[in-house]
C-alpha cells in the first residue's frame, strides 16, 4: 500500500500545518477576521439568483441582472445605500449626456 505525498492536500500533517497557519496569522494580525460569514453571505445572493437567471428572458437580461446583483452586493458591503448611489449615478450620466450634446454641432 503506497502512502500520500507529503505534498497531497489528503495528508493530515498537511492540513494541520495549514490550519496552524492560518490561526498564527490571525493571532500576528488582530485586523483578520477569524471568521468569513460576510464573504459568505455575499456569495450566497449571486447563487440563489443563477437560478432566476434562467427566467431573464435573455442572455442579455441575465447579465443585466448580474450587473444590477454585482452593484447592489457591493453597495451592501461597503454600508452605502443602494438606491441612493445608482440616483447619484444615473444623474451624473444624465448630466454628461447633456453637456455632451450641447457641445454637438
């Protein structure tokens, strides 16, 4: 019977060694959150949106939908409000569309 390298991720030393790590790390860093719950919590919106994508009508209205999924996520975790941002945005855009076509001939 062979044995796992000393490199497979299957070897338990390997992934003690890792785990060692990564609490040292956290322990040298008090910045580090000890746990991801918020990477995991964003992850989980896009998932269970794949599945609404099916009924977007389009390829086209499922990447829209994943822009609109992407913006709103972000806007989550960066503690800014969604609909005032895309307001703000959508008013910059409008106001460049009009300066831009009052500089047309």
């Amino acid at each position: 019977m062979k044995s796992a390298p000393l490199s497979s991720p299957t070897w338990p030393a390997t992934t003690a060694m890792a785990y060692v790590w990564s609490v040292a790390r956290f322990l040298d860093d008090g910045r580090l959150p000890i746990d991801s719950g918020i990477v995991e919590r964003l992850h989980r919106r896009p998932a269970v949106g794949r599945r609404n994508y099916l009924f977007a009508g389009s390829h086209t209205g499922a990447k829209r939908a994943a822009i609109a999924y992407s913006i709103v996520s972000t806007c989550h975790l960066l503690a800014i409000n969604p609909t005032e941002y895309l307001e703000v945005g959508w008013a910059h855009r409008l106001w460049r569309e009009v300066a831009r076509a009052k500089r047309a001939p």
